[in-house]
C-alpha cells in the first residue's frame, strides 16, 4: 500500500479475465492529488474495462486498487461514491423520465457528503448553473439532445461531490465548439481541487488538457508520461498514433 499522501489513486498490477480472455494484464499507475490524467488507446484496448475495475463495477481478478491511501480492490460502486469517486460513462444513461434537476439531485444524494433531499436539490441547482445546464433544469432527461446529455451526466456525477472523477469518453459526438465548451468546464473542475482521470479518442484534446498520459494496448500499459513524451514513443506511433507525422501532429495542436 502506498504511504505517499500525494497521490490520490494508486493501481498495482491490476488485471481482469473475463473466462479465457485477459482484458487487462498487470496495469499500474498512479494519479497525484491535482493531477489530469488521460487514458488513451486504440478501440478494445481495455480502458473502459480498467474504469470499471477501479470504480467497482466489477472486481479485479488480480492487484489492488488503493484510493486515498486504502484498499478499496473489489468494493462496490456506491461505497467508492461516499469514499470521494464518482465516473460518468461512455453511453450516456440519464433517468430519462425525470427531470434534469431531479436526475443531479440523485447524484447529490448518494455521493460523499450524504446530503438530505433538500441539501441535494440545492447542490443539483449550483452544479446545473455551472454545466450552463440551468435553463433546462425542469425539462426531462430523455428530452435533451447529446451535448446536453453529456453536460447532465458530468453534472450528476459532479453533484457527488468527488475527489476522483473518471471520465469515460465525455467528448465524444460533441462538435468542436462543444468540445472546448466542455474542455473549459474540465479545467474549471480541476480548478476546484478535483483529480480527474479521462478516457478519449479525441488526440488533440487529451493532448491539450491532460498533465500525463497512460497508453494501454491490448489490456497492457505501453507508455506513460507527459503528452510530449508519449506522443513521440515509438511503440504508441505503432500501436495507436500509426503514423509520426500523425504524432507530431497531434503534439503541435497541444501546445
């Protein structure tokens, strides 16, 4: 177990088999308190898998996963939530039939600070107000189109209150102008004190907003460092990047 009260997650030779299939194969990294981490790698490569090993969805078959200094391997998803760690996920899944502000006010109620039913509601409200999501509080869930679901998702997850936050692809079918809107509101959460780890596809903006980078391929950790770093290793090139100019690329637009 880690003793370093700086870092904040901590994942020791986690793996995860699913029958005969090796999803993740003895991954370890940490995340400082503070820290934006991205997660990168190409489709299958067992991020989301790791996600889920982390966040309790389901146990690691082998390693540990030590969050703010304990032993949190195999616990389950709405203790970590009290713990401190909340996730949003890749496919957005909103409780279509209520209200937006209902749908925060639940992430409120069952996140660290163990609020009552009005205390939530009064968090939904602020969270809402700083996703730009305030307008359409009374409007149902199901009724929002993709950005906003995104922006709900981020919100409900924010209402939490969490000291981790795990984004699983919270850009993805965003426009451009949507993904710096969402960029500036991820900065805005680190800002506050969050630690944020985020899965993406999108190489210029994990590039531009993460401190470092993990690279996974086939359930194996390849490459971690900055984004400068990774973006000129030659086994990401290969794996992922598939191309230098590629890399170089994606190195420029994140300068």
């Amino acid at each position: 177990m880690t003793t370093d009260t700086s870092v904040i997650l901590d994942i020791q030779d986690v793996s995860k088999r699913f029958g005969g299939l090796l999803a993740l194969d003895r991954v370890s990294f940490g995340i400082e308190k503070g820290e934006i981490l991205g997660l990168i790698g190409p489709n299958g490569a067992g991020k989301t898998t790791l996600f889920n090993a982390i966040n309790g969805v389901y146990p690691p078959t082998e390693g540990h996963v030590i969050f703010q200094g304990q032993d949190v391997t195999g616990l389950p998803s709405f203790k970590l939530a009290r713990m401190g760690m909340a996730r949003t996920h890749q496919v957005v899944r909103p409780l279509s039939e209520l209200s937006v502000r209902e749908n925060v006010t639940v992430g409120a109620c069952f996140g660290r600070e163990n609020l009552s039913l009005d205390q939530a509601g009064r968090v939904a409200d602020e969270v809402l107000a700083f996703v730009g999501l305030a307008e359409r509080r009374e409007m149902l869930a199901g009724k929002l189109n993709v950005a906003q679901k995104k922006r709900l998702e981020l919100a409900r997850a924010l209402a939490a209150r969490p000291t981790l936050l795990l984004l699983d692809e919270v850009l993805a079918g965003l426009n451009p102008h949507e993904v710096a809107g969402m960029l500036d509101v991820i900065r805005q959460i680190r800002e506050q004190g969050v630690t944020i780890i985020m899965i993406e596809h999108l190489m210029h903006a994990v590039m531009n907003v993460s401190d470092r980078v993990v690279v996974l391929n086939y359930g194996a950790k390849i490459a971690e460092g900055t984004p400068t770093a990774v973006s000129n290793n030659q086994q990401v090139i290969e794996a992922y990047l598939g191309d230098p100019k590629v890399a170089r690329q994606f190195l420029e637009e994140a300068e």
